[in-house]
C-alpha cells in the first residue's frame, strides 16, 4: 500500500491505495483415461509436452489410469490452453482418443 498526502488550506488528508497486484487465475490440465491410448503414449505426452520427469510422468500415468483422470499441470489459462491443444493434436496424429481438458483451479 501507498500512501498519498494532500494538502486543502488548514486541512491535511492522507489516502492509502491498495497496490497489490491480482493474480490471473490458474488452469489444471488434465488428461483422461480412455480404453486404447497406451501408456507409454501418455508418459511420452508427459515428458514431452508438461516437461515432466520420468518418475513422476509414470505416477501421473498410473493416476490417469487408475483414478480416470489426472493432473498433468497447472499453468496460466493461455498455457494451459496451448498444452491441451498440442497434447489433442499429437493424440490425434498417432490416431488415440486421448482426451485433455482444462478447468479453473
């Protein structure tokens, strides 16, 4: 916060403004199971596209598989846009129905 002094004949006013920034609101990125993309589809779309290490590209995939659904990020909302779009279009060029989603976090 800043403060801001003004001057009016005998009269002193002091104004605080409230300077904090907001902070855009965050996406999750998530990828969901489906019967026919394999798993070492979604641990390269892990490693590749989120940067994810191999270890926790494997955790990520067994949520995936297990659970239906799982957390392959969070990013800005124009990332996570971005990754689901690649993570879709790479889908679709090796022919698998993996579906990617993003959601407000």
């Amino acid at each position: 916060m800043s403060d801001q002094t003004e001057h009016h004949g005998q009269e002193l006013t002091l104004t605080k403004t409230d300077t904090r920034t907001e902070h855009p609101p965050m996406f999750r990125v998530l990828l969901h199971n489906d019967d026919y993309t394999p798993m070492d589809f979604v641990i390269m779309v892990l490693r590749e596209v989120f940067r994810k290490e191999e270890l926790q590209a494997v955790q990520i995939m067994l949520a995936v598989h297990k659970r239906g659904l799982g957390v392959a990020g969070i990013y800005p909302h124009e990332v996570a846009e971005t990754k689901m779009h690649v993570v879709t279009e790479l889908a679709k060029t090796h022919e698998y129905p993996l579906k990617c989603t993003i959601e407000v976090e």
